[in-house]
C-alpha cells in the first residue's frame, strides 16, 4: 500500500488541472445561459424579424419612386423633353422608347457596379462575423444603403445634375447590401435558435419580409403623392436608421466567451 500511494498521488495531480478546467467551462456556460435568459425578453420583442421586416419595408417604400426619379431625370435634364412632354411621357411613344432605353441602360449600370461588392462583402465578413459577432455585419449595410438615399436626395435637390450621378447610389454596395444583412440576420437566428424550432423561425422571417415589402410598396404611391421625393426618400432614411436601433437593442449572439474562442 505504501508502495502504491506515490502513484495514486500522482495521478491525481495529473488529474487536477483538467478539472480545474471542466470547471472553468462549466462556469463559462452557466454564465452565458444566464445572460441568454436575462436577455430573452429583448430577443422577443426586439428580434431579428422586426429588423428584416422594417428593412424590408424601407426597400419597398423606395424602390418604384426610385425608377420614377430615373425616368424624370433622363426625359428632363438628359434629353431636354418639355414639362408636359415628361408629364405625359405614355402618350409620346418615340420619346418613351428613348427614356426608357437610357433608363434601361442606367440601371444596367447600377448592377455591374454594384454586383462585385455585393459578392465580395459577405465573403469577407462572414467568417469575420463568426468571430467579432453578427451585429456589425447587420450595421454596415444599413449605413450603406442611408448613404444611397443620400445620394437620390442629392440628386432632387440639384435637379441639373445629369442621370449618371444616380450612379452614386452604388455607393451602398461597399457595406454588402442586402446579401450581407440578410447573411447576419440568418446568422443570428440560427445562433440563438434551438434546432428543433429553426425551420418554424426562418419561415417566419421569410413572411416578414414578403410582409414588409408589399406594405412599403403599397404606400410608396401614397408617400410620394403627398410628400414628393424628398419625404419618400426621407422617410426610407428613418426606417433604415429605427433599423440601426434595433440592431444596436438586441443582444450579440456570437461571443467569444460563449462560443470558447
């Protein structure tokens, strides 16, 4: 027996150090479960289908005035048609083809110059995300995209400004557009989503979206009748800034205390 105690003494010395660490994971995880709880309500009411949705909303809102605003630049500052002419451009059928191939070649633009950014973005912020969390990655679009209503504001406001300064919305692209917010909001749903429940949630979101989009669509009519371009785009600028708000509300669900990184 007395043989064998410097043994047994060894191993539990060896033994030691591990459990020290068991129980320093252990208490790691108890302390981010705590905090998942504490932060459960906010999820709830301030989760990532409240962001998507008004995002969504804000697209909807600016999307048709923004092909208005391209059609009324092209006919009058580009191609120098009258007032009554832009005006009723539907009962002018050359002047009308000639509108609608440059804003057709305006908007081909947009897409080759935006397009690259859009892919290389999420690319490079995705595995990013997975270490410094997913709200940044939510932010940066949402700036990018206030940045492109600046510029259509801009473009009202200095009315003599050829149609090719609509090509400064492209601007957007550089925080990764949509394609990297909705990378984030995916990201953060199925990191705070059990498996069991992660398909009812994403189809949940997906409803918000199209929700959001039809009713943004649906005002925008009714917006820029009242209010013109400046409270159409103004107001896409005070949705995307309440969807910075929520963002910044909700709790990060990637951490590297939680996640052991």
């Amino acid at each position: 027996m007395d043989e064998r105690s410097p043994l047994l003494g060894e191993e539990a010395g060896r033994q030691s150090p591990r459990s020290e660490e068991e129980d320093r994971r252990t208490e790691g995880e108890v302390r981010c479960s705590r905090s998942g709880e504490e932060d459960g309500w906010r999820r709830r009411i301030f989760g990532v289908e409240a962001v998507i949705s008004l995002h969504a909303f804000s697209i909807g809102l600016h999307q048709v005035i923004r092909s208005n605003l391209m059609i009324d630049k092209v006919c009058s500052v580009d191609l120098q048609y009258s007032g009554e002419v832009c005006a009723h451009i539907q009962e002018h059928r050359e002047e009308q083809v000639e509108v609608q191939q440059r804003v057709t070649l305006l908007n081909l633009y947009i897409s080759y110059i935006s397009t690259g950014p859009c892919i290389l973005m999420p690319l490079l912020l995705g595995p990013w995300s997975d270490r410094h969390g997913r709200k940044p990655v939510m932010v940066v679009p949402v700036l990018g995209h206030i940045v492109a209503e600046l510029a259509y504001i801009a473009n009202v406001y200095f009315w003599s400004l050829p149609s090719c300064y609509l090509l400064l919305c492209c601007l957007y692209s550089l925080g990764g557009g949509t394609t990297t917010l909705l990378m984030g909001v995916y990201s953060m749903l199925a990191d705070t989503t059990q498996a069991a429940a992660r398909t009812t949630r994403v189809s949940i979101l997906d409803v918000t979206i199209i929700l959001g989009w039809t009713l943004g669509n649906f005002l925008s009519a009714i917006v820029y009748q009242h209010f013109g371009y400046y409270g159409t785009f103004g107001l896409t600028i005070g949705c995307q800034l309440g969807v910075v708000c929520l963002v910044l509300m909700l709790p990060e669900s990637q951490t590297p205390q939680c996640f052991g990184w």
